[in-house]
C-alpha cells in the first residue's frame, strides 16, 4: 500500500470519526439541547438530524414521557392536629429542556427530590386546611386539585409540568389509630344518643298532640250529643204537653198503659200493690173512674 493511499485512509478515517462526532439525531420521545462550554446555546430541536462542533460543542437529551415520583408514606397534620399517614404519588414531564437544565443540572434525580419536597409542602398546606373527615372522604377530590395547583405553581420554576397528584392511601399512624377509633366510636355513640332523644321527644309531643286531639274530639261529640238530647228532650215535652192539651184523658190513658207495659212487660215480675190504688184505675173501670 503506498503512502498516498495510506494517507486516504486516514483522512477518510479521521472524516468520518468528524462526522459521526458533529453529528445526532432528536427522536419523537426525547427534547435535546446544545451546550457549548457548559452553556445553551440552542433548544427545541425537531425529530430528526442535527449537527454540532465536535468536542467544543455538546447535545444533552431529556425524555418528554410522563415520568412517576411514588415517594415513601409522609406523616402530617390535619385542621384539628391529628395525624395521619398519606402515601401519594405524582406523574411529571419535563417541558422547558433549557430552565430543567439550568435548575436541575439536568438530572432527573434532583428534579425527583425537589418535586417530592414541592409536593410534601403541598400536603401539608391543604391537610392542614381540612379536618380529619374532610381530607379522606367529603373533599378528597377538591384536595387532591388544590394540591396540585399549589404545587404547580412552584415546579414551574424547574422547567416541569406537574400532571397529576393522587393520594393512595390515607391512614392513621399505629401510635393514634386506637384513640382515634376510640373517639369516633363515642362521636357517633353520642350523636346517635341525640338522634334516640330528639325521636323520643317527637314521639312524646305526637302523643300528647293525639291525646289532646282525642279529649277536645270527645268532648265536642258529649257536648253535641247534650245539645241534641236536649233538644229532643224539649220536643218530646212540647209533644206530650200538645197531646195533654188536646186531650187529657187520653193522654193519662194512654201513659197509664206504657206504666203498665213497662211494669208488668216481663215474665216473673212481681208487682205487690193496694187493688184500690190509683194505679189500677184503667184496669178497674174501663171509664176510668175509680170504684
């Protein structure tokens, strides 16, 4: 092999060792910036081929999938300063590649630490609006929203999104579970206390409401009753007193008889009387004189 040709070799050689150290490629799942002595110099860079200074010049690739943060279970306080157990997670990307370089190096790690920090002050803020019943289960959803928008505000400043937050699990620790039990089980004990007694009371007030009903009821039919037996009583003595009237004789007659028939109107019954007494005197003398 000549010298010439050698040289070729090399050149080519050393061509495209150049080549392949000025130039990268940008896929669709990654963002890419350029840095030129450890500062940007380009971003947002479109998928495909792109060149760079070799050595002087370098290409540092982040992900634009949704990255997870599931931390260890954090002990806060709620409203009323009971404390609870809350495991949690959080989806992240990264949408600015220049400011999470610029505030993170560039590592994924030290944006997973600041974030989990960011997202520990959140719980802790919103926890520490609510009470014990609010945070796991009246305003769990409006908690988990308030959260990530407290700690939206703050991760924007990394140069990330903050996608979701999601509390999995909520739970008393062992230290104030049973107190906590204790004192649930004696909140409803009494408010079902209070429920017994205000179902008592309404209970009591229908029956006396009942009773009163019943008694002013009675009362009115006696009283009706009084004043139509009255009425009759009065009619009935307006009937005897025209019949009497009208004809005296027969009216004594004819109550002489209805004495008798009320007297005398059931087997057995005795009746022990002078024979010339005032009452036989229409069986004695069919004209009604006394013998």
């Amino acid at each position: 092999m000549s010298n010439s040709r050698f040289a070729v070799l090399v050149a080519a050689g050393l061509l495209f060792v150049v080549i392949g150290l000025s130039a990268f490629t940008v896929n669709e799942r990654e963002m890419a910036i350029k840095l030129q002595v450890g500062e940007v110099v380009e971003a947002n860079y479109e998928p495909g081929l792109h060149w760079k200074w070799p050595i002087y010049q370098n290409v540092r690739k982040f992900p634009r999938r949704i990255l997870t943060i599931s931390d260890q279970p954090e002990r806060i306080f709620t409203a009323e300063r009971r404390a609870l157990q809350v495991d949690f997670f959080v989806k992240w990307r990264v949408v600015d590649p220049v400011t999470f370089y610029t505030s993170t190096g560039g590592s994924a790690q030290i944006a997973n630490d600041r974030l989990s920090e960011i997202i520990r002050n959140s719980i802790v803020t919103e926890f520490g609006k609510r009470s014990v019943e609010e945070a796991i289960s009246v305003e769990r959803a409006a908690l988990m929203r308030d959260m990530l928008v407290t700690a939206s505000m703050t991760a924007t400043g990394l140069g990330v999104e903050l996608v979701d937050v999601r509390i999995k699990q909520v739970e008393f620790p062992n230290d104030v579970k049973n107190a906590v039990y204790r004192e649930m089980r004696e909140e409803r004990a009494r408010v079902a206390a209070e429920l017994r007694a205000q179902g008592r009371q309404t209970s009591e007030e229908k029956r006396s409401e009942a009773d009163k009903q019943r008694t002013i009821i009675l009362a009115d039919a006696y009283r009706d009753g009084q004043i139509i037996r009255g009425e009759g009583d009065a009619l009935a003595a307006e009937i005897y007193a025209g019949a009497y009237n009208r004809d005296p004789e027969f009216y004594a007659f004819y109550r002489s008889i209805d004495a008798y028939k009320k007297s005398l109107g059931k087997a057995g019954d005795i009746l022990v009387l002078d024979p010339n007494n005032e009452f036989f005197r229409y069986l004695n003398s069919s004209s009604g004189e006394q013998n």
